[in-house]
C-alpha cells in the first residue's frame, strides 16, 4: 500500500533564524535583541479605537480589498507624504502584513523559470517567495561594510529572463536607505524593459538623522512597474495585528486581488476600522523616525562599553554590529554563545545570505525599552569582562 509523499517545495528550507534564535532565547532566559518587535506599549488610544470597534459590531467580513474608510485615509496619506495621486478604490489592498504583500506580489508576477534581482543581505522571506513561485532567485551583493548596491553588478545579472527586481528601504537587516542616485540608476535600469519591482517600504516611517524616504511612490515612471508594500504592525508598534497593504497601478492591482481573494479575502474588520480613524492623526507616525532614532543613539552609547563597532544605521528597527575584535567565531556559532552564555540573543547576518557569507557581524534590534537595552548591555560588559 503507497503513502502519499511530499515533494516539497523548498526543500532547503528549515525553521527561520528568528524562530530558532527567540526559542534558544527563552531557553537560556536571554534578552532577546534578535526579533523586530517592540517591547514597550502601543498607543492606548489605538487600543480603545479597535476594542470599540469591535463593541459597535465591526465584527464581520469587509470588502475584500480592505476597509472602504482606510483605503481613502491611505490614499490622502500617500498623497500628503509623496505627493501620489493613488485610487483607493483600484490601487489599494489592505493585506495580513507587509510579508503577504511581497508573497502576493510574486505569486502575481512569477512563473517557472522567471528570474528575480534581490540584494544580499536580504530579509528572509524573499529567495523562499520567489522559489515556491518557480522563480530562480540572483542575489547581488551588498557591498560591505557601508551595503551600497552596485548598479553595475546589477546590470551584468540582466538577463531575457530577469521579471523583476526587489528593493527593501530602509533596509532590513542593515538600516541603510537608498539615495536619489539609486534611484536614478533603477530607472536607467528598467526603463524600456518589462521589469517589474517590488519595493519593500515597511520601515517608511522608521528613518532617521533627516534623511528623505524615497518611496517608489513619488516616481510615476517606476511606479507603473511597481508592487509598494507597507507594514501597520512596524508603524504603530503592533507588530503581532499582522496587517499591511500593497499600493500598485491599477492594472497591477486587478491581478494581485486575483490571488488575494482566494487566499486571504480579507482582514481582521475591527482593526482596520480603528485605524481608519487613528491615521487622522498624523502626528503619531510623523515622529517616529525621531522616536526610533533617540533608542538607536542611546544603544550606539551603551555599545561603546563593549569592542563591538557599529555599522551606520539611518532606518528601520536595526543595527549591525562588528566583532571582529572579540572574536573569530563564525556569526552563527557567536550569536549562539552570546545566547547560552551572555544571556544576550542577536541574529547572525549570515542568515540573511544565500551565497556562503560571514563577515563577523551581528543584527542587533534597539526598538526597546531603555531598561532592556540597558541591561543586555550591562549582561554584555560583564561576560567580557
């Protein structure tokens, strides 16, 4: 008698290095600097909105392509922040998290044998979306230690067979932002081609040191080809309500809710209904970068006790680490011991490569409470005495 087998679909794929590290955290009682996800309060008022929300019956299905009343506020948004004229009827999709996005976004693109550029170090998510679509992945190198893309390297990977290209600013895991003349280089790249881009801006608003972000929004030109992707959860410090929303040109758009609907359909009605009124008040998200960015300055400040040397940071909830001075352990095998025997747990950047990487550096994340910080530094200065 046969047994169904699974032939699986990425068959390189084990548990992700957030997972593994969060749950050798909790195992040795570390302090766990290595997931993005704040440990201090959300707004109480966001709170109150979604728990009345839920009192006042906003407890079914909404449209599928996400709350009418949020969409418009999104468009406004778009419109006050970069100056893009977005339809909320046929441009906009609310979706469970900026990850989903992405995954929609090449599931509407991909087929076998498609090919898509992305940069290395890269979030974690995006060889594996690209694989289980058919897509062969091309990494391109950040070059290290200030993660500049280089634009001729990208264009030597242009092939008959490149469909898109994925941009991730601020950038996870290394917090760089990308400047006007990586613009400009994008558009010499894809114009007159059938390149799509999918642009990964669910750190918009976690910028710092008054540097712009250059969201594909303000470039009509790129944004005809472009899926833009954005993350609630990273905005309002509720990383676990999972729900974003992709904005792309309406021809686009068609096609991505072609495989939205049959996915997810739709997304939790209370809380789009509280954040529909919430993004009224502009202020919350506008002060973030500057929030964000003092917890970054106070981390930078307590690492100096330590031989760790900081990486530039101007985005997102990261910051890279060197130890070359501390240690010649692979990043694997030191962000491990920190782990067991520091009771400190950071991410290897290696985790973030295909292509065999270890420049002996660590992620750290400093979106935490000052007391946190304190004391992982304070664990850190002692176990190296």
């Amino acid at each position: 008698m046969l047994n169904p087998i699974i032939h699986s679909k990425l068959p390189s794929v084990g548990t992700t290095i957030f997972t593994t590290m969060s749950a050798l955290a909790v195992k040795h009682n570390a302090i766990n600097l290595g997931q993005g996800f704040p440990d201090f309060p959300m707004n109480s008022e966001l709170q109150e909105l979604v728990d009345q929300a839920m009192k006042d019956g906003y407890n079914q299905y909404v449209h599928m392509c996400g709350l009418p009343a949020l969409r418009e506020q999104l468009s406004q948004k778009v419109n006050e922040d970069y100056n893009a004229n977005i339809n909320p009827e046929t441009q906009i999709t609310i979706t469970p998290g900026g990850t989903y996005a992405i995954y929609t976004a090449f599931t509407t693109i991909l087929r076998p044998g498609d090919e898509v550029i992305l940069f290395e170090p890269a979030y974690d998510s995006y060889i594996p979306n690209i694989e289980i679509n058919g897509g062969v992945a091309v990494p391109v190198a950040l070059e290290f230690p200030d993660y500049r893309i280089n634009w001729q390297l990208v264009q030597e990977k242009i092939t008959s067979k490149t469909k898109a290209i994925i941009i991730n600013t601020p950038h996870n895991p290394t917090g760089k932002v990308l400047e006007e003349s990586d613009i400009d280089a994008l558009r010499a790249l894809v114009k007159d081609t059938g390149i799509f881009i999918i642009s990964d801006e669910v750190y918009e608003h976690l910028i710092f040191d008054n540097k712009p972000h250059l969201s594909l929004l303000r470039y009509p030109d790129l944004l005809e080809r472009t899926f833009v992707c954005f993350s609630f959860g990273k905005v309002y410090h509720c990383t676990g309500w999972k729900l974003g929303y992709c904005i792309a040109p309406e021809p686009l758009m068609k096609e991505f809710r072609k495989v939205h609907q049959f996915n997810c359909f739709t997304c939790n009605s209370p809380v789009q209904v509280a954040l529909s009124k919430f993004l009224q008040q502009k202020k919350e998200y506008k002060q973030l970068g500057f929030f964000l960015q003092q917890k970054r300055d106070y981390f930078q400040q307590l690492m100096q006790q330590t031989s760790f040397k900081a990486l530039p940071s101007h985005g997102s909830y990261f910051q890279m680490y060197e130890y070359g001075d501390i240690s010649t352990q692979t990043e694997n095998e030191f962000a491990i011991r920190l782990t067991e025997e520091a009771g400190v747990t950071t991410i290897p950047v290696s985790a973030f490569y295909k292509t065999p990487t270890d420049n002996r550096v660590l992620r750290f994340c400093f979106a935490k409470k000052e007391s946190t910080l304190e004391e992982a530094v304070e664990r850190l200065v002692n176990y190296f005495g």
